[in-house]
C-alpha cells in the first residue's frame, strides 16, 4: 500500500476504521464526510492515506487542494479536480462538453452558468464511474472559490447512489460553503502522550530528555508541530548543550499553519495577544493594567471566534488553544511592537520587581545601569531562590514549584549575560559575566565559560575570585586538571576572605565545593587542609554540609554515631527544595559513611528536579552516588542504569572528569559481575587518565576493580599486588575506597600463603577503628577477621560476622562471608557448610555475580551437592550491525565514536542500542561484554550474511 510511513499515522486508527468503512460504503446512502481539525493535526495526512486505501480497491483518486490566492477565481478549485479527466469529457454531448471545455481552459468564451457546469460535471462523474468507483477529495475547504464549492455542492447531494465517495477537510474555526451541506463531521483532535511520543522519536531520535519533554509539551499532540520544532532547532538546542528558547522558533510550514488565521485579526486583537503571549500568565487583570485600563473584553472576541483563545472573564483568565499560537503571535510581531508590549508588561508588573526587570531588559536598546542592576538581582535571586521568571512554572500559590526550580539556574545565567550587555560601566559589565561564566560552569554550558570570560575581560573590580574558581571548575571538568585547579581555588579562597560571612552567598558556596570535589578525589592531605581552613572562615550553619563530609572522609571514627547523628540532623533540616550545592555534600558524607539508601529519595528528587536546565553539575555526580549506593545494596542492574545515565549527561554536557569518574565505578561493577575483559579496558583507560593527573582515588578504584576481576579468575597474587596500591603497606586506613577493600586484602594474602600479612590488615584495621565507620564496615572487618582466626576460634567469628545487625543489607560482603563460613566448614566436614554455601550461591546469581556463584557451586559440588547453571541467553539475535555496534559499545566506545567508525549519526548508534539490549536480555550498556560472550557464533545475526556492516544512513 503506497501510503504515508505508518509512523505519520500513529494514533489515528479511529479515523483510518471510519474512511475505510466509508470506501467501503460507497453508493450504499450518505457519500461524504468532513474532517475537521486544528492548524497541523493532520488532517492532510488523513487524507492522503484515505487517497491510498481508495487506489488499493482500485478507485480513482480526484483531488483539490484550495490556497488562499485562489479563493476569487472562478472555478479554480473545479479546475483542479477534474482536469486529469479532461479527455473523458469527449464522450460526453457538445453541450457539456463545450461546458467543460471552458472550464478546463480549452475554450474561449464567458463563464458558463452555474448549473449549467453542475449539469456538465454530474454527468462527467456518472461517465467515469462506469469504469471504476471514485474519490473526490477536497482539502481546505473554506478556500475554495464560490463557484467551485455550489458545483460540487450539488454533486454531493446528488450522488448518494453512485459509486462515489466525497472527503473534504476544514480547519476548526473557519466558515465555509460546505457546511451548508451538513456532511457528517469528523473531529481531527491532537494525538494522544504515547502516539505523540512515538511520532516525536521516530521523527526525531536521540533527543535528550529535556529536550524531548519541552518538544512533546509545546506540540501538545500537534502532529506537524512534532516534526517541524526540532527542525528549527539548532542541533546543538537538540542535544540539550544549549538552552531552548521561549518561545520556540517556528519553520516555514509552522509558520503558515498558524500564521494566517493571527494576520486577518484587528490590529487591536493582535496587540493584545501579543502582551498576552509575553506576559507570565495572560492573565486579564495583567493584560488590563498592561493596556492602561483599556482594554475591553471584547477586543478579544475576533480572537475567540477564530478558536486562537479561550476567555473566562468570571474568572479573569485567558488561555491560548495551542502552545504555538502563542510562538506564533510573538514570531510574526515586529521587533519594535514586542519591545512595547514588554514595556507595557514592566509597567503592569510594578509590584513585581523581578518580572518587572526581566521584560524592562528585553524592552531595553543599549547600555542602561539601572534595568541591568535590577537584572542583575533577579538572576542572582533566581539561582539562590530557585524562582524563574517563568511563571508557568510556578506553583498555584506563587511558590517555586519542581519546574519552575528546573528552570532557575540557566534562566539565571541568560540575566546575567543580559545584565551585562546593558551595563555602561565596564566594571559591571565585567563582574556579571564572570558571574554568568561561573554559572554556566554548573548548567551545563561549559563551553560558554571560556568566551565569557574573554568577554568580561580585565576591569578594575572584576571579581578575581570568581574568575579562579570558573576556571577551576572547567579545568576540573573539562580536563581534569585537578592540580592546577586546587592552586587556582586557594587563591579565589583568598579573593573572599575579607567578604565572608554568614550570609550564604551563592559564590562562596561554589568555590568550598570546587575544593570540595578535590579533596574527595585525591589522597593528598594538602586540599583537606585548605578545606578545614577555610570553613573556618564562615559561620558553622553556613558551611555545616561542608563540615559533615570533611569528618566523614577525613576522620570517621573519631565520632562516627555523632557523624551519622549529624547527617540524619542536616539531611532533615534540608527544605524541601534545597539547593543542590546543600545537597550533594551530604550526599558524598551519607556514602562514605554507608548510609545514603536513608536518603536516596532526596537525592534522587534533586535529580528530577534540576536535569533539565538546573545545575547539571551536581545531577552527575548525585546520579553516580545513588549507582554506588545501588551496587553495595545488591541492585546492580539499577546502579548500571543510574550510571548510564549519567554517562549520557555527562557527554552531551562534556562534564569529562564525572564521565571517568563513573566508568571507574562502572569497572569496579563489572568486576563484581565477572566481565574481566571489560574490566581491563576500562581499568587502563581509567589509569591512564587518572595517574598523571595525580587524582589518586580514581586510580584507587581502577585498581580495586582489577584486583576483584584477578580474584575471580584465581589470580590472586595479581589482585593482592592491585589492592595493596590502595592503603600505605600494611595499615589499611579509613579513606576511600580504604575503608572498604579490607576483604580484598585479607584473601589475597591468605591465598597466596601470606596468613600473617592477612592478621596484621585485620589487625590494623582494628586499631583504625574502621569497624566503627558504618554496618557495613563493621561487617567487613568482623569477616576479615574470622577468614584469619585460628581453627578454635574461626566458627565462633564466622556466627558472630553474620549475626551483626543489617548484615543483609550488603549481599554481596554476606555471601561473601557466607561462602567463606561454608568453605570452612566442608574442611572441617561440618553438614552445615551445604546450608551456608547454598545461601552465598543464592545471592551472588540473585545480584548477578557471575565468577563467584562459579565459585559457590564448585563448593556446594566439592560438599557432594549436584547444582545446574543456566546462563543468560539473548532472547533472539542481532543483525550484523547490531552485532558489529554491540562489539564497539562493548569496548567502552561513545556512541559518536562508534558512528565516525560506522558512518552513522550518533543518534542511530544510540536507537541501535536502544533497540538490541532487549534482544541480549540486559538494561544497560556495562553488561554488554557479558551478554556477547554467552552468544554462539550463529546468533549474531552475522552468519552467512552478506551486508556491509558499514551502511551509510
């Protein structure tokens, strides 16, 4: 069937059942129907594919399709339609045919009278249908021209028993010929969430998903509007790199869809509206004192009759029928008309200051102190309140709502940048585009940091600080520069000294965290001292996030029930909408002391609340933290979509140093998984990376992975040589990943003969005092040190290990334990050790930890205990590129990586993945390697194929 790609038509399965029962009909009663529809909601598409379905029954197709310009030519549309059978007309008499001929343009003479061409066309129709049935389209109706619309009129309502079936479609709103012929009508509304979603991907993929969710709620099911606004997007709009405008530009086909019905408005209409489609919230009251009292309800009535808007003076609100209306009405404005209507809107908005500043500014031509100082305090106020000048964001009750709070912090960075444009002195200009540049550092827009500091230049008061920490901040992300970072942090610390105080100011907030960030991610004492020096600096409620991590990754057990008492404290005291640079803090102490599943739901609504526009820089890492706390819990098929995730953000946003940071974790987990292969790729790259840099955790982390990845495969001197690197020989201490490798430790040297190596790590980890940290290091230490006790001793410590309280909670350290217990016990021929093994091999194919369920079972075999391992198996195969983006993925390769190899856009790298996880049976991309392996050959897809994996999109 040659009809639209079924994509085009998803969602209008009502609509194609009721023109395919219509062409089923044909010459059985009533021949017609109407569709009638918003601007864009397809009715075209509809028609198109009824003009399809019809040619598949082997119907002829006859179609008009009115423009405006044609509307005052006589007979024009007629013209249209019946032209291909001009040559059918020779078998008609002389006098309908000359009828014809003058239609058709064949004959001179003046233009025949109205019924004598109804006559004429009645019996051309009646001629032609003896060879097969016919449809008539007729699409935009109210444009046909008068003559055209009584003519086929009068056909209509003469052919009810021909073969013939007449469609017609008009726009919501508009008056035409045709509805006094009271055809059945069909409204063509928006296409439902899921139907519009699928449009939008199929259409559009790989969008981001602040993108994506922008793009769905401004097409509001719009079927042309879902194809045509990415179109006039920029691609780096697309990817979420840059913000989105408000409102979205429209294309050309855009454009023409609304344009028309605004253009024929009153010119008061039009100028209302367009302070409406400015204005926060078009409410009538606004729109009144925006008109200086002038305004009368009913110069919205051309409006309303036209369906753009939708009134309610009881309760003084308007609405606009669609999104794009709105765009529509600010795009076809003149630059001079939309700078009146914000100065309207800034004097309506007087007790507003910070609306009121927002539409001053964009009223505004040249350099002018005061609209960029009042701009100036909106955007700060925005950033540190979370409230945007956006108020169709914000709550019922004019509170900062979960949207309006997304919005903030790039709206925040654009009022800078605004602020700094209108400012004639070039001292302010420099101060606010440094604190634009520093911003940006958090919103994602890193690549804006360096030109807006270029931009600001050397002023006099340029704020030096902010200026060291904006470049901290992207030599950290962009290039993990995390030396030259700290020394360029010292000196912004400096730049303060004398302005602190505990007044929570937005930029010593920033700087403390960029310190902060360093200090977690090297060893060095140095950055920790910096960091304790300056919270000194500020009230202690100012810095007290600060002040938890610092204990928490510093000196943990020195108090640790009081640290743990002071994190429930402060996590508690957080407001509901507290800003992410209080949250994210705490978050780093809750997982350096075991606890952040007691407040992931926190992290996790910060999260939501601020990926879209918000302060991207600290949803990374949230997202990295919530993955480490889903893996030490037992969730890893979570922890890797959590990872995932970040991983895409971190990408599209080049915040680089997160990227490493989570494939570093991301190693460790396959290394819990069994996927050696992945884990050396990933591990040399990480190190790699991490060494020269001097960002000794990372490094930490990519030997930790290593040396689990060597215990798995029974090479134990090469795990103990990669874990001994993370704590100083002999004294495992309470640092990170310290505190949590003592296991590791402890089995390594006891299974390379090394058992009084194995008793001084307990030992020393004891006078540590790490058991004292969390449960779960409790729990690690207890087992370590019934792995070293003598034979007497070693059940007695085994029981108590298992018996401390929340022992559970850590299944991979419990069945760890739990195996060990059920090792020594089948050397001791104890029936129990079956109990044991049997419940550590439960956990580890529950939490998926392949090489140590391989373990469990040779165990439980060894104890005469027959078990059966069914490998996860793909659930049908690839095709050969499947398989060959699959491999590269695989690697650790960025989807624009795989495309450059391939010649395919990331996007459909990315829809290729998307699509062929189901079929590997996984949910993310880091059980890749895991999933191929368990493939044979011939479920690749690839065997005996002849396509060229390298097909150009």
């Amino acid at each position: 069937m040659n009809s639209r790609p079924e994509v085009e038509l998803a969602g209008r399965v009502a609509e194609l059942d009721l023109m395919d029962s219509l062409l089923a009909r044909q010459g059985q009663g009533r021949p017609g129907l109407l569709l009638r529809g918003a601007p864009g909601v397809g009715k075209t598409v509809l028609l198109d594919a009824a003009a399809a379905r019809a040619a598949d029954r082997g119907m002829r197709v006859l179609r008009a399709s009115a423009v405006e310009f044609e509307a005052e030519m006589n007979f024009s549309a007629l013209h249209q339609m019946l032209y291909p059978l001009r040559h059918h007309a020779d078998r008609l008499s002389s006098h309908h045919r000359g009828v014809l001929d003058r239609i058709f343009g064949l004959l001179q003479g003046l233009s025949p009278d109205p019924l004598a061409v109804s006559a004429a066309v009645l019996a051309l129709l009646g001629e032609v249908t003896i060879e097969r049935p016919l449809l008539m389209i007729a699409d935009d109706v109210p444009w046909f021209d008068r003559a055209s619309a009584a003519v086929l009129g009068f056909v209509v309502r003469r052919i009810s028993d021909d073969p013939i079936v007449f469609l017609a479609a008009a726009r919501t709103g508009t008056d035409s010929f045709f509805q006094q012929l009271q055809l059945p009508v069909h409204e063509v509304g928006p296409l439902a969430a899921q139907s519009a979603a699928e449009l939008l991907d199929a259409r559009w993929p790989g969008l981001t998903p602040s993108v994506r969710r922008r793009l769905l709620a401004e097409a509001a099911g719009n079927p042309l509007a879902l194809q045509e606004l990415p179109a006039a997007l920029s691609s780096r709009q697309r990817s979420g790199q840059d913000p989105l405008p408000s409102p979205l530009p429209l294309s050309g086909r855009l454009e023409a869809a609304f344009a028309p019905a605004i253009e024929r408005l009153p010119a008061r209409t039009r100028g209302l509206l367009l302070t409406a489609a400015l204005s926060a919230d078009a409410d009538l009251t606004t729109l009144w004192s925006a008109a200086q009292d002038s305004l009368d309800v009913d110069a919205l009535a051309p409006a309303q009759q036209a369906n753009l808007v939708h009134v309610d003076a009881a309760v003084g609100g308007m609405l606009f029928r669609h999104p794009l209306i709105r765009a529509a009405i600010v795009h076809l404005a003149s630059p001079g008309e939309r700078r009146s209507a914000h100065r309207s809107l800034a004097a309506a908005l007087a007790d507003f200051p910070e609306l009121r500043a927002w539409h001053l500014a964009e009223a505004t031509i040249g350099p002018n102190e005061t609209v960029a100082r009042m701009l100036d305090e909106a955007a700060l106020s925005t950033w540190r309140c979370g409230t945007s000048s956006d108020a169709a964001a914000a709550g019922p009750d004019g509170a900062a709502g979960p949207d309006e709070r997304r919005v903030a912090a790039s709206t925040a960075v654009a009022g800078l940048i605004r602020a700094g444009e209108l400012s004639p002195r070039p001292g302010d200009r420099a101060r606010r585009l440094v604190e634009a540049a520093y911003l940006a550092t958090f919103t994602g827009q890193l690549e804006d940091v360096p030109r807006l500091l270029a931009d600001a230049g050397q002023a006099f008061n340029t704020p030096t600080g902010l200026v060291f920490a904006a470049t901290a901040h992207l030599l950290t992300n962009d290039e993990g520069d995390v030396d030259s970072a700290y020394r360029l942090l010292t000196w912004a610390l400096d730049d303060i000294t004398d302005s602190a105080s505990g007044d929570n100011k937005w930029d010593h907030y920033g700087i403390l965290y960029a310190l902060l960030l360093i200090c977690l991610y090297t060893l060095r004492p140095e950055p920790w001292q910096v960091l304790n020096t300056a919270m000194g600096r500020f009230e202690p409620a100012v810095v007290a996030p600060f002040r938890l991590c610092h204990d928490a990754h510093v000196d943990p057990t020195r108090a640790p029930n009081a640290l743990r008492k002071g994190l429930a404290g402060a996590f508690a005291a957080l407001p509901v909408d507290a800003a992410p640079w209080q949250l994210i803090p705490l978050a780093f102490a809750a997982v350096a002391m075991d606890a952040l599943s007691d407040y992931r739901y926190l992290v996790r609504r910060m999260v939501e609340r601020e990926r879209d526009g918000g302060v991207v820089a600290m949803v990374i890492p949230a997202l990295m933290l919530l993955c480490h706390d889903s893996y030490i819990h037992g969730q890893w098929d979570e922890a890797e979509r959590l990872a995932q995730e970040g991983l895409d953000l971190a990408a599209v946003y080049g915040y680089h140093f997160w990227e490493r940071q989570i494939r570093a974790l991301l190693a460790t987990g396959a290394a819990l998984r069994g996927d050696t292969e992945f884990v050396r790729t990933r591990s040399k790259e990480t190190m790699t990376w991490a060494v020269p840099r001097g960002i000794e955790v990372t490094e930490a982390h990519a030997r930790l992975a290593r040396g689990l990845a060597a215990m798995g495969e029974g090479d134990y001197e090469e795990a103990r040589a990669q874990v001994a690197r993370i704590s100083p020989p002999g004294a495992p201490g309470p640092g990170i990943p310290a505190r949590w490798v003592l296991w590791d430790l402890v089995e390594a040297a006891v299974r390379t003969g090394r058992m009084d190596e194995a008793r001084a790590y307990v030992a020393a980890a004891q006078r540590a005092g790490i058991h004292l940290i969390s449960p779960r290091t409790a729990l690690i230490t207890a087992g370590a040190a019934a792995v070293t006790a003598d034979e007497t001793e070693a059940g007695l410590q085994f029981e108590a290990a298992l018996s401390l309280p929340q022992a559970a909670r850590w299944p991979w350290e419990h069945a760890r334990i739990e195996l060990a217990y059920g090792q020594w016990l089948r050397r001791t021929r104890d029936p129990r050790a079956r109990l044991y093994l049997s419940a550590a091999l439960e956990t580890f194919d529950r939490i998926g930890a392949k090489a140590m369920a391989h373990r469990a079972r040779s165990e439980l075999r060894a104890a005469g205990i027959a078990t059966t391992s069914v490998p996860d198996a793909p659930t049908a195969g690839l095709t050969a590129q499947e398989r060959q983006i699959a491999e590269l993925a695989a690697l650790g390769l960025t989807n624009k990586q795989i495309g450059e190899r391939l010649f395919l856009s990331h996007r459909t790298v990315g829809s290729h993945l998307h699509r062929l996880y189901p079929k590997l049976g996984i949910t993310s991309r880091a059980a890749l390697r895991a999933a191929l392996d368990t493939m044979a050959p011939c479920e690749n897809g690839s065997a005996g194929s002849s396509a060229d994996p390298q097909v150009r999109e």
